[in-house]
C-alpha cells in the first residue's frame, strides 16, 4: 500500500508547517490552545484509519528480520567490508552472538513497535462506532498478529498484554507468556481477520482475507499442527485468488502486487533516509546492504555486498531449473556479459541475492537506503509449499501433496515427482530451500523442522534455535524474564 507512505509525509510536513509557524508570540496569543492524547483521539473514522496507517508504517523496519533471518542459515555468508563491518551481522552468521547485539536488538525493538501500535488502536477499538470499522480492526489484529509471529519465532516466550498498550513498569510485573499463549493470540487475532476481511483490499498493500488465512496456517506449521495448518491452507488453494506468476520478473518491480502476491511489505524510493534512523526509512534498507559493492555497470546500483550467497546455494540448482539466474547472481558471469565491474567484499562468493539486488531508478537520497523493491512477505508459492509439507509431514494425503508441490516444480521447468513418505518429505524440504532462496525463511524452516544443527555451522543445538532477549531489557526487568537458554 504505498499510500500510507504518501499520508505519513503529509501529517509530518504538517506538523512542521505548525512548528515553523508557531515560533511567535503573536501566533501563539491568536491560536486556541489545542491538544490531542490517546484519550482524546479516536472519535472518527478517519483517527482510526490514520492509525492503522501508523501500525503498517512499522512493517517497512521489518527489513532487518529478512536479512538476518537469511544470514543466520546456511544459505548466505555475513559478507560486508571486513570483519568489523557490523559485527551483529558477523556473530549471527558465525553462531557467535550474545544478549549485546545491536541488530537482534533491532529485531525486538522494531517488532515491539509495530506491537505497540496495534494495540494502541486496539485499546480504543469500541470508542467510536461507524461503518466499515469491523475491517480496520482485522487488519490491525492481522498486523499485530504478523509482528507477534516475527517476534515469537525470533526470541520463543514474550510478554503479550492483551488488547493494551505496555507502560513503563510493566516490564518487571508482566511476565514472558509462553509460547503456547502467544501463539493462541496469534490464531485469535487471524481469525478475526479471516472472518472480516476479504480476499480483496481496498487499496494495494493491505492486509486480506487470503494474507490471514496464509499467515494462520504458518502459524499452525510452526507448532506442528499439520490437521490445521492443512485445512486453512488448502482451503486458501481452492477458494483464493492466487496463481503462480512469471518467475522471470516476479522480483522486478513488475512483479510487485501481481497475481502470486498474498502480502507485500510495501516499499518507495520517493523520500530521503538516513543512517541515524534506518528504520524510518521508506525504502527497503536490506536491498542496498546486499548490493554489490563498487559495483559499476548496466541494471544494477552499488551498496555493500552483505548476505552473499554460498556456493552451495548456487549449486543447488540445476540448469534446467529457471529460478538459478533470477535468484543468484554470479557475478563473474555478470562482469564478463556486461563488462561491469565491482568490488571484492568480506567472505566474497562470487554470488549475490538476485532478488533484492538494488536496480538503477530515480529514488530520493542515498540509493543504499531508499530502495523501492516491496518485501514479498508471502508467496502464493510458500503456500502452496506449506500446504504439501502439512499434507505429507501430517500423515494427510501424499497424492495432495504432491500435487502442490509440482504445481511449483512446473514452474520451475522440473519435473514431476512420484514419492510419498518420508522420501517426499525431504524433496518439499529442498524444494522449499530452493523457491524461497534470498527471503528470510530457511534459518526457520531448518530450526522448526530439527534439521539446523546438521545444517548450519556453529549451530548449538538447545541453544541457538532462539536468539537471546536483548540484556538492556532482561536487566530493566529486574528479575521478572529470564534469559534464553545458552545465552
């Protein structure tokens, strides 16, 4: 929804506008004294819906668990400069990190935010009533639902607080819910919005029926509830609006929004950021950091080649599979089609996350920081994926499974598969690595499926499968959270 971009500029061109005039007296003395808080907001549709607005604005700082995520597994190396080149990123990837990390601290803060929004227009839900509010409700339920699964996945336990803001001092009287209870309000949430959204936004970018329903059988995924997550996400096959799209330029700006898109974070180049604020930044910080760096040619701008991909991940696929190039750039190929040229970075692999590379556009301030690329949050693809491994993993219906899982082989110019059992299972697992490659999901699909310690090197098993709660907020608590295990 790249609207709620354009409203934010308003309301603070706005403010500055009142601030500039407001610097004298003669201004002040001819002004009514006007003040607005919590308690005085919320008496119109459109307070409810700027409000709304305020919680999707929180999504575009989402940028930070997509590159991490990916950083973690075994799909990406740090990459950077040197060593020294944000070192969060450095201890993610080599396993080393510890409750002093300002990246996972970013994790927690920015998700907590888009928490504390929600339910800020939660809290005041029932203040004004008008037509059309059951809608704005589902989609701040959904959203905070959205930021929830994000911060349960990261860190396990989290304090939850119902539909009420966090104040100062509850930070040593709420404990840490477990991670059943979180996930009970995530299901809650979603299915408030399944029953009163439609498959259809109102404006592009906004949370749908189709969006909850994927959301809600990840959810169940996650937990292993296979009958569950099943049943929303074959219902979401057969009743929903999605099809596969052109592989080719579903990461383009084209692609963005199309038929395959079940929720994008939207994305726009159209206003400056900085490095003192990444997370007010319009754009899709996490393009320009895995960029190529120095990088000088055709297609594509320069940043700073973090979460390169590894040889392996390259290796994975076959040439007869069409999503090697749009997913991996080799960048010798590149330089040696193209004539570009380019910068060796930290852990350099030759490889580049193809998905998200910065492309050459008109976009305001540093390029590094205000890339318009959306975030293709969920894929018609994932679902139809998520939809096998519950259908397989849940003793449900193989035939089903594979079914969905050719659907996407197809598409990627393989062949069909005939396996049933556990022989299917790993095939869905690598076809999963292979779709989804560059978009933040595989340190948590190894974790959740048992597979990480095997897989990712320095992975400590009952360790590492959560990241550990930031020290700055285990010591505010005052003894009231405990730590992560290992940590």
């Amino acid at each position: 929804m790249k609207r709620y971009n354009n409203i934010f500029n308003k309301m603070l061109l706005l403010l500055l506008l009142a601030f500039s005039f407001g610097c004298t007296e003669d201004y002040l003395d001819e002004t009514e004294e006007y003040t607005i808080d919590s308690e005085n907001y919320f008496n119109s549709e459109e307070d409810y819906y700027n409000a709304m607005i305020g919680v999707y604005d929180i999504l575009q700082s989402t940028y930070v668990n997509v590159l991490l995520g990916e950083i973690a597994s075994d799909n990406t190396l740090s990459g950077g400069e040197s060593a020294n080149d944000v070192i969060g990123f450095q201890q993610v990837d080599e396993m080393t990190h510890t409750p002093v990390n300002d990246n996972l601290d970013d994790v927690w803060d920015w998700n907590f935010a888009g928490v504390q929004r929600a339910n800020y227009v939660l809290e005041f839900q029932d203040k004004t009533d008008f037509e059309g509010r059951e809608m704005i409700i589902a989609e701040v339920r959904f959203l905070r639902a959205y930021f929830t699964f994000e911060l349960v996945k990261w860190f396990g336990p989290i304090p939850i607080k119902g539909d009420e803001r966090f104040v100062l001092g509850d930070e040593t009287s709420v404990p840490r819910a477990s991670t059943e209870e979180v996930y009970a309000q995530i299901e809650s949430d979603l299915q408030f919005a399944i029953d009163n959204l439609n498959y259809t936004a109102p404006e592009t970018g906004r949370a749908t029926k189709g969006a909850a329903m994927a959301l809600l059988g990840k959810a169940h995924l996650y937990q292993e509830e296979f009958d569950e997550a099943a049943n929303v996400l074959t219902d979401l096959i057969e009743n929903g609006p999605y099809a596969l799209a052109d592989f080719d330029t579903l990461f383009l700006q084209e692609g963005e929004n199309n038929e395959e898109s079940v929720f994008e974070v939207q994305y726009t180049g159209e206003e400056g950021a900085g490095f003192g604020c990444l997370q007010c930044s319009e754009g899709n910080v996490a393009v320009g950091f895995q960029g190529i760096r120095n990088y000088s040619g055709p297609v594509f701008e320069p940043g700073f080649s973090f979460n390169v991909p590894t040889q392996e991940a390259y290796d994975m696929f076959t040439e007869d599979d069409i999503r090697r190039e749009p997913s991996i750039l080799d960048i010798e190929a590149w330089a040696a089609e193209t004539g570009a040229t380019y910068a060796e970075g930290y852990k350099h692999t030759g490889y580049f996350n193809r998905k998200y590379l910065p492309r050459e556009n008109d976009n305001v301030g540093d390029a590094n920081l205000t890339q318009p690329n959306n975030y293709r949050s969920i894929r018609y693809a994932d679902v139809l994926l998520m939809a096998a491994e519950a259908l397989n993993r849940g003793g449900i219906d193989d035939s089903e499974a594979r079914t969905y899982l050719n659907v996407v082989r197809e598409r990627a110019g393989l062949d069909s598969v005939d396996a049933a059992g556990n022989a299917l299972t790993e095939i869905i697992y690598e076809e999963r690595r292979k779709e989804l490659v560059g978009e933040g999901h595989r340190f948590f699909d190894l974790v959740r499926t048992g597979r990480a310690a095997d897989n990712i090197e320095g992975f400590t098993a009952g360790k590492n499968e959560l990241f550990p709660i930031p020290l700055e907020e285990i010591e505010f608590s005052q003894g009231n959270w405990e730590q992560n295990p290992g940590y």
